[in-house]
C-alpha cells in the first residue's frame, strides 16, 4: 500500500514584497534592516524589494506577503501625509484594489518636528485594513533618523517573523 506522506515547508515558495517610497534614504535604511533579518531567519522566503514609484497596483496583489514604508510628507501642501510616490500609487493608482486577506504589514517614518508626526504609519495601516488585507502586527513606527533604531526595527521583524509563521503551511504530498 502506498503511504501517504505530507511534508510541510513553512516558507517554501511564498514571497514577501517590501514596497516602500523614500526621500532621503531612511525608509530604504529600515527596509535593508529588515530584508537582513528577515533574510537570516527565512532562508526559504523569496524578498522583493520595490519602490513604488515603478510599481503596479498589481505588484500590491501578486505578492503572497505585502509590508508597505514611507514617511510622512507635506503632500498637497497639508503636513502628516504620506510621501508623494506611495500617496500616488495607494490612493491615485491602486485605490479600488481589493487585497483580498492578503497578510500584510506597514512601517511608517516621520519626524517630532511636526505636529503630525509620523502620522504615515497610520495612513498605511488604513489603506491596508480599508482594502481588505489582513494586518499581521502593530505597525511600526521609526520617529527621527532610523539609523541608531536597527534594535527596535529587529525586534519588530522578529515579530513579523513569528506572525508568517503562524500562518497555514503551504504543504507538498
Ligand atoms: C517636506 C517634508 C515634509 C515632512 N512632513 C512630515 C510630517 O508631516 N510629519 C512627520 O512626522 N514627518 C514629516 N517629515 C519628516 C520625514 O517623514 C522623515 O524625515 C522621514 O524619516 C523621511 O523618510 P524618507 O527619507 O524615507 O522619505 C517631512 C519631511 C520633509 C522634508
């Protein structure tokens, strides 16, 4: 009799896309600390890193694991928006997309000097929950430079980590 054997690859085959806009570089800062943790930990997960000014409101649905990052911005003249780039493809490009469930994350920067500070992090948040996404953690917040925050951006992607690995195994037979 044939026996029937079920063996389970936690990352195997899935992807996770970082889509991210930046100004002066600190969004993709916090970015790169994540792909190297997530790198070290999920051998098997294939990372895409995107910017959004050359993505597709399809690239925010083909991908099995979705993390959105910028900063907040003076978008249209009004402060505690988000940068240009993710404001033009969330909202102008991709705003009756449906993202179906799809786990997903968000990290949003900014800086006190503002009154609205890093008030990107929830506009992320907001786009994912209103487009039907499935948010996996608190959304991450980096307030000033990012720089000397790489300990609080690992142990956040600690806990990205630990969510995906709670999520039903894609199993082979
Ligand atoms: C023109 C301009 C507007 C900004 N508006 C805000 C804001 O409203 N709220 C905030 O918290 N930070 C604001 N910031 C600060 C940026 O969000 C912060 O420096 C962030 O780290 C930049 O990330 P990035 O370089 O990846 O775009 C602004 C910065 C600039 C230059």
């Amino acid at each position: 009799m044939m026996e029937r054997i079920t063996v389970h690859y936690p990352h195997m085959n899935r992807s996770v896309t970082l889509l991210y806009s930046t100004s002066t570089g600190h969004t993709e800062f916090v970015i790169d600390a994540v792909i190297g943790a997530l790198g070290k930990e999920m051998k098997d997960l294939r990372i895409i890193k995107q910017r959004a000014e050359v993505s597709k409101p399809e690239d925010l649905k083909k991908a099995d694991l979705l993390l959105l990052a910028c900063g907040s911005w003076n978008t249209g003249n009004i402060e505690g928006q988000l940068q240009p780039y993710m404001e033009d493809l969330l909202h102008v490009r991709s705003s009756d997309i449906d993202l179906k469930g799809k786990p997903s994350a968000a990290i949003g920067l900014g800086d006190d000097r503002y009154h609205f500070t890093a008030r990107a992090a929830e506009k992320l948040t907001d786009y994912l929950t209103s487009h039907g996404a499935t948010l996996l953690l608190p959304t991450l917040k980096i307030i000033n430079e990012p720089f000397d925050q790489t300990k609080k951006i690992e142990l956040w992607t600690k806990e990205f980590i630990a969510a995906i690995d709670k999520l039903p195994t894609k199993s082979r037979e």
